[in-house]
C-alpha cells in the first residue's frame, strides 16, 4: 500500500513523464521549415533593428517592482473592506495602520526619486588639492623617473 507521500510522487512522476513524451512526439511530428523570417527575432509586428541584445534601462524593473509591491497590497484592502464591519473598531484601526504604512512607503519611494522616469542627475563636490597634498605626488614622480634612467 502506497503511503501519502508516495501517491504524490507518482503523480508528479506520471506528469513530467507526460510533458516529456508529449514534447518528443510533437517534435517528431512537427514539419521543419526553418527560413529567415521565422528565425528573426518577433517584435509585436515591428520590424527588427539592430541586435537584440541591448542594455534596458533598470528603470523599468524598478517601476515593475514598486507597481507589484503596491498592487498586491492594494489587493489585500479588498477582503478588510468587505469584512471590517465584523470586527468592529478594531478591524477599522488595523486596516487604517496598513493604509498608513501603505502611504508611508509610496511617500518613502516618491522622495527616494523612484517614481520619477527621469532622475536628476548625482552632481559631486569638487574637492580642491591643497599644495601640500599635491608636493608628495610630485616627489613620487620624480623619483620614478631617476629609477627609470
């Protein structure tokens, strides 16, 4: 007699062994006619141009990112606002401490600039060299050239 863990693994064995023999029969059966156009890259329609290995802005994975956060979360007030008249005030409180945090962090991520498309750009300080900081440099070069001739 099978136990629970064993009918579990049967049936995750009888599905990968399904997909596998279902591949391998639709590639025997399949026709093969390989030509340019089939093998170009699909770009909703569009014709290609130039190589599709082009570096992305990380701008689009971090909106991504930040619009998934924030949906999935959005999607959670659905059930309290349903259900928050059951549980009273205290219901009421907790779902208000989740849209606050809710806030919190769209507020963290708007001041952060990552809503922004186009940042402005990292201005650096210019330090200024004193002459006692550029003497050593000197002396360090001078030297490098006598060890040179």
């Amino acid at each position: 007699m099978l136990t629970e863990f064993g009918k579990i693994f049967i049936f995750m064995l009888t599905a990968v062994l399904f997909t596998v023999v279902a591949i391998f029969v639709a590639r025997l059966i399949r026709p093969s006619r390989p030509s340019y156009e089939k093998l170009l890259t699909y770009e909703c329609g569009e014709d290609v141009i130039g190589s599709p290995w082009v570096k992305f802005n990380i701008r689009f994975y971090v909106i991504a990112l930040i619009f998934l956060i924030f949906d999935v979360e959005v999607v959670l007030l659905i059930p309290w606002a349903l259900v928050y008249q059951n549980f009273g005030v205290a219901g009421y409180i907790v779902g208000v401490i989740f849209l606050f945090l809710l806030g919190l962090g769209m507020a963290y991520e708007w001041r952060k600039g990552d809503l922004e498309w186009e940042r402005q750009p990292i201005v650096t300080p210019v330090l200024k060299k004193k002459p006692e900081q550029a003497a050593p440099a000197l002396q360090s070069e001078q030297i490098n050239e006598e060890v040179l001739t």
